[in-house]
C-alpha cells in the first residue's frame, strides 16, 4: 500500500520502489510511530477535528497494533514502503473508514520528523545510562588503587609518578563531559515537529502545545520548514558518540600497551581475551583492539550525514533519508562497544609489582630531584641539568636514582645529603603533589568524593 497513489496511473518501477523504500531499516521506529499516532489522534479528538469516539476507536486499534507487534502476533512486512503505511494500513484493515482519519492534519515529512527524534532521545538517554555505569566501574577502581603506583607518560615516555587511581581519573571526567554533551543535545532537540505538515502548517486547527506535551517534548518547533528539515539534532548526537569512542579508543590503546609482555601491567580476564589459533602462549586484547577499531565506523557515520546535509535546500528531500541507517548502526556500536569496555576493566587485575618497578626504573621522580636541589638553593635551570647528568650517570650504570649511593650523588653536586631518597621515593612523589587535581591520595579523595556525589 501505497499513501500517495492518487495522482499516479502507473505502478512504480519493482527497482525504484526497492530503491524508495525504508521500511527495512525504519521499522526500528514501530513504537516511535505508533505513539506519535496515538498522541495525533487524540488531539485530533480534543480539538473536534474528529469526534471522541472516532479518535477513541482510532486510539485502541493502534494499542492493539502494537500489542501484536510487540508479542509476535503481527509481523511487519516488507511489501510496504516504510513503517508509516504499514501502521496505516493495518489499522485500515481493522478499523474500516474511521482508520483512514488518522493522517488527517499531519505529513508524512513531520511524521518521519517526530519518529526520528523520539528515537534519538530515547537512544540519547539509553547511551548516557552506559556511561554512567562505565563511570561507576572506573569510580570503584580509582577508590581501590590511590596508592597503586605506576608511570605517568608524555610522548610515551616515563614522565613522572602517578597512581591507578589518579590515571583512571582522567577517563572518568572525559566520559562525565560526554553525559554533559548528551545533557544539552537532550535539552536542545527536545522540541515537537509534529503539526509543521509537509513544510508550512495546516489548515486544520492543531493544538501543538497538546502533542507536544502528551509526547513529553518541551514544547512545539517554531518554524514549519526547519521542523522538517532539521537534522541538527543527529548531527550533535553523533559528534557526541564519536566523542565517546574517541574517548573509548584512547584508553583501548592504553589497555592494549598494558596488556604487551614488555609493559605486563595488566592481566585481562580470559573472558574478555582470545587465543592464536597457532600460537598457544597468545592472549590477545580483542575487545579493546576491536573498540579501537570500531571508533572510524562511527566517524564514518558522522561525515556520511554531514556529507548528505551540506548541500540540501529547504525544506525536506528524500536524501535526509540517509539519515537513518549509518546513525542506527553508530548508536548500536557505542552502546556494545561502552557495555563490553565496561566488563573488561571491570574484571582486569593489575600488576602492582610491575608498574611500581617501571615508575622507578624510567626515571620519573628526576623532576622531584630537581626539585630536592631548589629547596637547597640551587637555580631551577641549574638544578635541571644536574640531574641531567645523574640520569646519564644511571642509564650508563644500568640502575635508577634510588640505587645511587650518597657518595656518587656528591660526586656530582655536593649538596646532596642523605635525605635525597626520602625526596625522590615514589611514596613522595606522590603524595606531596596536594593540590586538587594531582595524584596524592589527600587530592584523590577529595575528587573522589566529588566524583561520588556527581553519579548520586
């Protein structure tokens, strides 16, 4: 069943139809249709555009379309065009005349408008729900490990000291600011195209402020033409989601690094690794290598929209069409690829012993020696190549600052004294970094309690 068949006197094309059609990919938008519609037609009611018992009549047809969907008794079928007339035959087929009333005062364009956004609210607060619960796992390992140490990097290279707790940190507020992003997209889309038509309003005297409210939008969109030719909304939702596997990506490549048998910081959960099917010793990271991966889909999703949009004049064209199936596909990837993250960090162990022995060994309390000598007078910069010098000492002696003797470290400036191993000890190191934001577990329980207050 064809909506619009009217003006035509030919069939169209089997190619063109198949090549027209959504009803496979919208489908997904069955309750999103159905619930516009019940919305639609009791205002409908309330208005007089049809009467009471006509929109009650039209109301329980659609409740029992989406029972049967819903359980399996109606099976959407493929022979339409898209999920709108399917709806619209079906409930044709059972109610008689009184179904063909629900399009009245409404377009297929503000239609596909409103089923979309509904959708995408939804899938908004599904991913923000992941998050947080990805944010709770990462919220108890930084509780566990404030005084695990382990090596800060820059440029991949041993920097300074720091703790699990104070690393893992830096995940969590990059994924608190992805939930903020999700916040405000919520709060700007959540406005009700239904009641704009095809692009200029209707005749018909719609209560839009009604629809809205009954489909819990803020209010109704202020402008017919952008109502249906707006995809801003999806556009900031999959910046945001490429935001979020960005984010999932850098960490999954810290994850791999970890994993390495020259890092052996972490040990992954068998049930979150695979074998070689020719090596035997092999535990490969397959979860974090496939997040890493998984990441330039959703980019793709993001520029293909963008890409459909930039050239696309007002008001709605069958290209926005396109929107569709890449942003579907991208919300599913983030949601599994947040859900399986969450599992594997959640059940990874961590080699205290290893990383503690790396942060020693790379050289990442020199800033704290250098620091030793500043309090002991000498000028940063002249403190700075000194202990350039006791690096270089180490690196040709195989050992790190710790193993010096007192007597080398006069060698090459006397004013060391036997309190240089308190100063650069990792214990030290860390804890005297106070102020909030830094990694000594004073600082760490103060974010930590803000961090718990935030996921209250």
């Amino acid at each position: 069943m064809k909506l619009w068949g009217g003006r035509f006197t030919k069939e169209t094309d089997k190619l063109v139809n198949n090549f027209n059609a959504s009803i496979s990919f919208d489908q997904k938008f069955y309750k999103q249709d159905i619930t516009g519609s019940l919305a639609h037609v009791e205002m409908l009611g309330k208005q007089g555009i049809i009467t009471e018992a006509e929109s009650l009549e039209i109301q329980k047809g659609l409740k029992a379309i989406l029972f049967d969907i819903e359980t399996g008794l109606l099976e959407i079928s493929d022979e339409y065009e898209d999920i709108h007339s399917f709806v619209e035959a079906t409930l044709i087929e059972r109610t008689g005349d009184v179904g063909k009333k629900l399009h009245t005062g409404r377009s297929r364009n503000d239609q596909v408008a409103l089923d979309m956004k509904l959708y995408t609210r939804d899938e908004v607060l599904a991913v923000d729900e992941e998050l947080k619960e990805l944010l709770q796992v990462i919220l108890r390992i930084m509780k566990e490990n404030t005084e695990t140490y382990m090596p800060g990097f820059t440029h991949l290279q041993k920097a300074q000291p720091v703790t699990i707790a104070h690393h893992f940190g830096a995940y969590f507020e990059m994924f608190k600011r992805d939930r903020s992003r999700l916040f405000d997209i919520h709060e700007r889309m959540n406005y009700c195209p239904l009641g704009a038509g095809a692009l200029a309003g209707t005749t018909y005297p719609l209560d839009r402020e009604l629809t809205a409210k009954l489909l819990g939008f803020a209010g109704p969109t202020l402008n017919s033409m952008d109502s249906v030719s707006d995809r801003d909304y999806l556009i900031e939702f999959l910046s945001a989601l490429s935001t979020i596997m960005m984010h999932l990506s850098r960490f999954s490549e810290e994850i791999i690094i970890w994993n390495s048998n020259e890092y052996r910081f972490i040990e992954l959960d068998d049930a979150y690794s695979t074998g070689s099917s020719i090596m035997p010793q092999k535990k490969n990271p397959d979860i974090a290598e496939l997040v890493r991966g998984k990441t330039g889909r959703v980019y793709g999703a993001l520029v293909s929209l963008l890409t459909t949009m930039k050239g696309i004049p007002l008001a709605y064209n069958k290209d926005m069409q396109e929107d569709k199936e890449f942003t579907f596909d991208a919300i599913d990837t983030v949601k599994g690829c947040v859900s399986l993250f969450k599992g594997m960090i959640d059940t990874m162990k961590f080699n205290n012993t290893n990383m503690e022995a790396s942060a020693k060994n790379g050289f990442t309390n020199a800033t704290d020696a250098a620091d030793y000598l500043v309090k002991n007078g000498i000028p940063f910069r002249d403190a700075h190549g000194i202990v350039g010098q006791l690096v270089l000492f180490c690196i040709e002696k195989n050992i790190s600052l710790d193993d010096m003797t007192l007597a080398e470290y006069k060698t090459i400036c006397p004013v060391f004294k036997e309190d240089i191993y308190e100063a650069i000890s990792l214990k030290t190191c860390v804890e005297k970094r106070l102020t909030i934001g830094a990694p000594s577990p004073t600082a760490m329980n103060q974010v930590i309690k803000i961090c718990e207050d935030y996921l209250k």
